[in-house]
C-alpha cells in the first residue's frame, strides 16, 4: 500500500520486479508495448472472460435450483396447548401442510397446481390426505411425509368426495347421468360398502352430515341420505353440521325460527327468538353440540361468522371475514378452539369463549380449506 511519511503524505510503494525485465525469446510489437493500448486490450479480455462466462452458465443451460418436496418446520413448542394427538391439515395453492399441535411439528408438503377453477373436495384419512376437483382435472393423494402424487384412477375421477363413516373411507361420486351415484370406497378406491344415490345432478348441495353419511339441500328441503335409506329431515334450510348436532332454519309468515335436530334420534327443539338467513350449508356445530358457527353475508358480499349459542339463542358476531364457504371451518374435537381460514388465506385459531381471534403460526403459507385428523 506504500508508507506515509513524517507529514502525513502517502509515499509511491516499492515497485518489486523478478527475473530479467523483458522476455529473451519473445519481444512484443511496439504497439503493444505502449501503456495505453495496452489497457484498452486488457479490459477487451475481461468483457469477453464475461461474456463467455454468462453465455455457459446462463440462458438455457443453468441448473435448476434444487427444491425439497416435502419440508418439516418444529416450532419448539406445543400450539394451542393441546396435548391431544389429533391432526389439523390445511391445502392451498400449491400447497398442503400437516399441522401437529401437541408436538410442535409442521410438514409442508408441495402439491402441483391444480388445473381447475371449481370446488375442491378435501378429505383426510388415517395416513394421508385426498385432494379431489369437482371438474376432470388431475387430484392428488399427499401420504404423510411424501411427495404429492396424482389420485390412482379409483379415485381421480371427476365429483364430489366427502369422509365415510370410518376412518380410511370416503364416499367418492362415480356415477353421471340422470342421477349421482356416491359409492363408499377405501383411500385406494377400493369399493367396501353400498352406493347411495343422489338426486338429479343440478339443483342441490350435499355435504358431510358429520357422522359419515351425507346431507343435502333439494330446495326447500333438506334429507339424510344412507345405504337403503334416505330419510326426510325436514323443510327449511340447512345452516350448520356437527357430529351431535344440526341446525336448521325454517321460515313461516316472514318470521323465521332456528331448529337444533338430534341426528340420533331426531328430537328437535326450537331455539328462542328470531333466525337471521345464513349463507348455506356451511357452518360447523362444536364436539358438544352447543356452539355453531354459522357463515353469513356481510358487507358488499364479504362472508362473515356468528357464533350461535344453541342452548340460549344468543348470538354474536366475530370479526372475522373468511375466504369461502367450503371447509373453512373445522373445530378441534375438544371444542377448545374455531378454527378459520380468513379472507387472504391466513389461518387463525377463535376462542369461542371470548371470540378473541389469533394467527396459528406466522411460518404457515396461505391456505383455502381445512380438515382434522382424530387421534388414533
């Protein structure tokens, strides 16, 4: 670097030479010994060292940057506080996250983009999870742990696909025409059990009834469908599906009362005071059958959710705006917490107690719908 002498000036370095100061078997064109020349040429070889250097590792030919498949986050800690084996999954664009709140651990799992713009059926099972389109696209089977792969042709057919039962069963559509034939089915697509047939493939809902079979709204009236059997519930319209639990609104003289129906024995009481309209089949009864959530239309169409007391009829209004109406509520099967996906896919945790709303985990990518694993 050269020294600095006594007054603070920088003195020139030393100049260091080795060996004879010019080649004896090579003298170089007077040209190119001029200093000048000879630093336009040297930066003419660096451009090119460049040039060449971008051309081999750039365009066409760089490497794919690897990427894992499947990627476990351990938080450290337990979520929520549960101490309870069950699972709670979550699917979104590209993606599906297993969630395991008693030992702090998530597996986030890459799925491929599904080529579909309508509804998307989501079921869990023992050791693994099922992502079903309506339309005739490509689903998808995530077994726990490994990469995503495409449904085996058993199940990747085109319809509906909702929980069986027992575990590792689903109800999977294979029938098109003047009527819907759901067939009972292992996560292989194996058949183990009868069909049911559904009504006219237009004009209805069905969703899970919460004990392994299947609701559906056929106007203004609602059925339990099952093997042999399908059973006329009641007329109105259905708000909210639990294992212990259904809820229905049913209207006369422009007043309209909310039903609570025992889907074990079919006893049915009727709540007190009035019933506000609820956006569809969509909510979600607690483990206890006392709490509903109930999805309802707010502000320019936005879809918010009531906690509805089922004993009292007292009803209140979370802050809440969700993303959609399909499987965007699920409880934990102790009751202790609501669990949501909002409006821009973040997935939050409700205390029904106080309806105090918290992010789950800030790490989690957006998401669309949810599904819980019991423990085993």
């Amino acid at each position: 670097m050269g020294d600095v002498d006594g007054q603070g000036r920088r003195e020139d370095p030393d100049e260091l030479r080795f060996g004879p100061s010019r080649s004896a078997g090579i003298r170089l064109p007077g040209w190119l010994r001029d200093r000048r020349v000879a630093v336009v040429v040297a930066l003419v070889l660096v451009a090119a060292a460049v040039a060449i250097a971008v051309a081999a590792g750039g365009h066409g030919h760089r490497r794919p940057v690897a990427r894992r498949p499947v990627t476990e986050i351990v938080a450290g800690r337990r979520l929520l506080g549960v101490r309870a084996g069950w699972d709670l999954f979550a699917t979104g664009p590209g993606v599906l996250v297993r969630i395991q709140p008693a030992a702090g651990l998530m597996t986030r799992t890459e799925v491929p983009a599904l080529r579909s713009s309508g509804p998307v059926y989501f079921v869990v099972g023992p050791h693994q999870a099922i992502i079903r389109p309506l339309d005739f696209v490509p689903g998808y089977l995530v077994l726990d742990g490994r990469p995503a792969r495409v449904l085996p042709p058993a199940l990747g057919r085109a319809g509906q696909a909702f929980p069986g039962p027992r575990p590792g069963q689903l109800w999977v559509e294979t029938g098109f025409g003047a009527n819907l034939v759901m067939w009972l089915v292992d996560v292989t697509g194996r058949r183990v059990g009868a069909s049911l047939t559904l009504p006219r493939p237009w004009g209805y809902i069905a969703v899970a009834d919460g004990r392994g079979y299947l609701l559906v709204q056929d106007g203004g009236t609602i059925y339990d469908f099952r093997p042999a059997r399908r059973w006329r519930v009641s007329s109105g319209t259905l708000d909210a599906v639990g294992p212990s639990a259904w809820l229905i609104t049913r209207c006369s003289r422009a007043r309209c009362r909310y039903t609570v129906i025992d889907p074990a024995d079919g006893d049915r009481r009727m709540l007190p005071g009035r019933a506000a309209r609820t956006a569809g089949p969509f909510g979600v009864i607690s483990p206890t059958g006392r709490i509903a959530a109930v999805v309802r239309y707010g502000p320019r169409h936005s879809l918010t959710v009531h906690l509805l007391n089922l004993v009292t009829g007292v009803d209140r209004r979370l802050s809440v705006i969700i993303s959609g109406a399909t499987s965007t509520l699920a409880w934990t099967p102790d009751g202790r917490w609501l669990l949501a996906v909002t409006a821009n896919g973040t997935l939050i945790a409700i205390d029904p107690r106080t309806g105090r709303a918290d992010r789950l985990d800030a790490a989690l990518p957006a998401v669309s719908q949810l599904a819980i694993r019991a423990a085993s």
